[in-house]
C-alpha cells in the first residue's frame, strides 16, 4: 500500500478506485439464464492465509480501515458468481392486533369476551 512515486492517500484512492470500476465491468456481463443479478464473494487482509470474508459493501471501508493501521500491502480477492432473489417471507395473521369493526370501533363480535 505504498508507493514511492505517490503518496499514501493516493495510493488508497486508487485501490478504490480499481475495485470500483472492477465491480462495475463485471456487473455489466450478460448474466446466464435463471440468474437474476451478480454477487460477489469478497475476502480482505494482510495476506492470503489471514484474509477474512466481507460483504460487498464492506469492501472499500476494508481497504481504508487498512490504510488507517498502515498495512504495508492488502490481499483483496473478489470472487463473482449468480445470485437469485427469494420472495420475502409475509407477515402471519397470528402477530396482527384484531380488527376493530368499522362501524362501531369495537372488536368483531367474536373477539368479545363471554360475561
């Protein structure tokens, strides 16, 4: 993460820079068919063996966090592959407070406690 023809600073924007555009090329591949979008598998360290498993959208603030400790040099591997969306799952009925009935603003009549 050093350079001697630049300074540090500029040497972090240009290693996010780099991922950036990185990302973006690949998100622009024609994706296979029954995939929805690209996903990314991303690992960040000081090497290879200590490199840990971060979200995409922890990536650049990784390469800062090592630019913030002085890493003297950054493992930074990414990792594309298909990603398919899943339906949210819906809210149950069994949560919900009853319904106050419109008329009246009173619980349904089946909801009354029996005296």
């Amino acid at each position: 993460m050093t350079d001697k023809r630049h300074k540090p600073e500029r040497v972090v924007e240009s290693i996010k820079s780099s991922l950036r555009k990185y990302l973006k090329r690949e998100r622009r591949k024609d994706l296979p068919k029954g995939a929805d979008y690209w996903d990314f598998d991303c690992s960040v360290g000081q090497s290879k063996e200590s490199a840990k498993t971060v979200h995409l959208a922890e990536l650049i603030p990784a390469v800062d966090t090592a630019a913030g400790e002085s890493w003297p040099e950054i493992y930074i591997e990414i990792l594309a592959k298909t990603g398919h969306r899943t339906q949210k799952p819906k809210a149950s009925d069994t949560n919900e407070q009853p319904a106050l009935s419109e008329d009246t603003n009173e619980p349904p009549q089946d909801q009354v406690e029996q005296n």
